[in-house]
C-alpha cells in the first residue's frame, strides 16, 4: 500500500500580510493530478490542516474542495489528524460520519491507541492516530505528578500500549520528536519534546509539526509543510514523502514546483530596478550606504509580492562606542568620522566631508 505523507498545510496561512490560498490551492491541485502517476493509495494529513484554531472561510472551502475530490474523485482514503493549530473540536465535527466514507479523523487523545486495520496485498496493516495533546492531557489521562515532563510523560503513555511488533503498524502524530536531549525542557514552537525510543514499535511513524521534511531515525520522519511559511525556512528541504509499504516501509520522495517561490536578495538600489518583473515572495535587502525615499514602493514595481525591505547598514551591530570621557575630548567631525566608519565599515568619502564642514559651519 503506498501512503502520501502529508503535515503541515496551513491552509489560510498569511505571509507578510499576503494570503497564501492561491499558492495552497496550486499545489494540492499538483497533489491531485499526481496522485495516478504516483500510485498513491491513502493520504495521511499529520496535523496542522488549518494554520488558525478559526480558519478563513477560503481555507475551509479549500480544504472542503481537497477532501471531496480525494473521496468522491480519486476514491482515496485519508488519515487525518489535528495539530496544534487546529481546533480539536471543530475538526472533529462529523467525524463517525466521515469514517464510512473512509475519511478518519482522530483529535482527541484516549488512554488507549485504537487501530484502523486496512487490507492490502500483503495483508493486514494497522494504523494508528495520535493527534496533538498537551501534557496536561497526559497527565489528566495518567493521574501522574504534574512535575513529570512531556518525555516521561509520554514514556508511562506508550508502556500502557499493546502494539505488536510483528504485525504491520502505521502511526501518525503530530509534535516535536526527537532522539533524547540534553534540555529535558527543549520545545520548538510550544511543543515539548518526545523521545523517538518510545515509538520503535510501529513500522512507520508518519510526523507533522516541525516543517522540514527529514528523518528522525529509521522509519520515523517528518513530512515537512508543502511551502515555504517564513523566511528561516526558505533554504529548508521541502518534498512529499511517499510511503511503500509493503512487507516494511520504504520511503521515496515527490517534488512540486511552487507557485511562487520565498527567498532574499542582497544587492544596491539600482541593481533592483533593473530587473525583469518577478512575482516570487521576496525579501530585499539593500547594501546602499544612504537610504532611498520611497524605495520599498519603487521595488514593488517589479516584485510584485515584495515581502520587506532593509538596508544592511542598518543591521551592522554599534558595539564599539566611545566612553564619555573620550567624546568629550573629540571634535564634532570628528565624532562624525567616527561615526560613518562604524556604521558603513567604510570612511565618509571628501565630497561628503566637504558636505558637514559645510553645515557645522566651520565651528567643530
């Protein structure tokens, strides 16, 4: 049975203030025209379907629009799950109904995991939902000391388990995953981690949350989101992991092309200008020594989708200021000096020199 691994869609997601449906809606439309070639069979959702506890009516329209056209189209099952942007509640809406229509979602944590058991050529395949949960929800669930930490926590959870290694197993999950830490308390984005040891017993552990498609360990990795969502993740692996499961999981990847790319560009005001139109999702950084009025909106003639812009001098740390004492002792230009030189990392040029003599007018 081969499963696409999907976390992370954010849909309704914003970036710098511009919505992201258009470049969503593009990609799950790659997703479903592709889905033939690549033999897919089931779709896991790992968490994080919406990117707000209340989504825009386009991410639910969206999103509605995905669902039906996997169903009713492509007649391909889907394992869902919510994350930690997801209302558990809302999501959940409907849910018995949707699982006689192959449609499982899972957002509530139970003491105990429950399989959804799939036929295949290779026979029975359990798969498992374990949507996002706090450790409050563990403890709540446990009756443990509430000093315990997420990985103990979810330590006493998983020893409470019967998951039988020698038949077939899928889990999908959503949270922050790791191999041991050195912090007990390490998080990344509010969640707390969970140790990998604890989930050797599944055949494959499908992850949502961080946004980097990569691997834990063997057999245990995450999707990563479908798009770029920040600036930081712009030199990130993106890719759709396909699942092959047969006897074992084995994993290959799928590429789409974005509809827009997110990246920075580094280089002097005229530079810009100068370039071709681009509609790509771009931050600008401008390594001009003095400022241009009205630059961000000259750019924006050409890239439409201009995400910010700064000037690098500005960036530059001022840690190497004088001491009072010695200020004092300095003339007004010279202090100027002073000051253009730590800024730029380059001495004021004789024309502007020429420029403050004149406006301190002699007296300095």
């Amino acid at each position: 049975m081969r499963f696409l691994h999907l976390a992370d869609l954010h849909l309704g997601k914003m970036l710098y203030g511009y919505s992201l449906i258009e470049d969503q809606r593009y990609f799950l439309k790659q997703i479903l025209d592709g889905l033939e070639k690549h033999r897919i069979d089931a779709i896991i959702l790992a968490g994080d379907i919406y990117d707000r506890a209340i989504p825009s009516q386009e991410a639910i329209d969206l999103f509605d629009a995905f669902v039906d056209a996997l169903i009713n189209e492509k007649h391909c099952p889907i394992f869902c799950i919510s994350g930690n942007h997801d209302s558990a509640s809302r999501l959940n809406f409907a849910s018995r109904i949707l699982a006689k229509r192959q449609l499982y979602i899972q957002t509530h944590l139970y003491p105990t995991l429950q399989p959804i058991t799939v036929q295949d050529t290779d026979g029975e395949l359990d798969i498992y939902l374990l949507p996002f949960f706090k450790r409050s929800d563990l403890r709540g669930l446990l009756g443990v000391d509430e000093h315990l930490s997420m990985a103990e926590l979810f330590h006493l959870y998983m020893e409470k388990q019967t998951i039988d290694p020698q038949r077939r197993s899928l889990l999908v999950a959503h949270g922050f995953v790791q191999n041991g830490a050195s912090d007990p308390a390490a998080e990344v984005g509010g969640v707390e981690w969970m140790d990998s040891h604890d989930l050797a017993a599944f055949g494959y552990v499908a992850l949502g949350h961080l946004h980097e498609t990569h691997q834990v360990k063997e057999k245990i990795h995450y999707g990563g989101s479908p798009l770029v969502y920040a600036l930081d993740e712009a030199a990130q692996h993106k890719a759709l992991l396909i699942v092959d499961y047969q006897k074992e999981a084995m994993i290959e990847e799928w590429t789409i092309e974005p509809l827009r790319k997110v990246y920075s560009l580094e280089n002097h005001f005229a530079y810009f200008l100068k370039q071709p139109p681009n509609e790509d999702y771009v931050f600008i950084y401008l390594n001009d020594e003095h400022m241009y009025p009205n630059a961000a909106s000259q750019i924006r003639q050409i890239y439409s989708h201009l995400l910010g812009l700064t000037y690098t001098f500005s960036l530059r740390p001022a840690d190497s200021a004088l001491p009072v004492r010695e200020v004092r002792s300095h003339s007004t230009s010279a202090l100027f000096n002073l000051f253009y030189e730590e800024l730029n990392e380059a001495k004021p040029s004789e024309k502007q020199l020429a420029i403050i003599e004149k406006m301190l007018g002699g007296d300095h």
